[in-house]
C-alpha cells in the first residue's frame, strides 16, 4: 500500500499481483473443497450464499484491477488498505464450517 502511495509502482506492482495470485488460489481451494463435500454454491451461511460470496470477491478484484490498469494508485492502495481485510476474514470465519458439512 505505502508503495502506490510513495509512487513506486513497479515496486508496489509486484506484491498486487502476488495478492491476485493469492485470490486465484483461494478460488481454487474453494472450488475443491466445495467439490469433495458435495456443497452447493447456493448453501447459505449467515444469510448470504457462498455464490454471492464469490461474486462479491471476484466484482472487488475486478475493481482493484481496474484500478491498476487505469493507474489509480490512490484507490488501488485504498482498496488494498481498507476493503481487502473484510473479504478474507469472511472466508477464513467461513472455511472452518466446511469441516462440519
């Protein structure tokens, strides 16, 4: 974040595509373990169905991609330092409930 923010994006651009890498990763872990305990995509937990999870994810991804391509480092570094924490805490309070199914 503090490097889009001091302007070092060729620095900075190299950990945001290890953090896309990281989504990519996890959307592939989910889909297998979705897959191996037969959960569906529309299950609900917590009044909201993974699907919508997912899609929630992958519309903030395509927003800090967009934010790069478009080099709005401001709102890239924003996204980054304030939104991206709420979307992993939601999967990792989520994932441990798997097990149970």
């Amino acid at each position: 974040v503090e490097l889009f923010r001091m302007g070092n994006e060729q620095e900075a651009n190299k950990f945001f595509i290890n953090i896309i890498d990281g989504i990519d990763w996890l959307s592939q872990v989910l889909d297998m373990i979705l897959a191996a305990k037969a959960i569906s995509p529309d299950a609900v937990f917590d009044g909201k169905s993974i699907q919508d999870r997912r899609t929630s994810l992958v519309d903030f991804t395509q927003q800090m991609v967009d934010a790069n391509k478009n080099q709005d480092w401001v709102l890239l570094a924003d996204l980054l330092e304030y939104e991206i924490l709420p979307y992993y805490q939601e999967w990792s309070n989520l994932l441990p409930r798997f097990r149970s199914q």
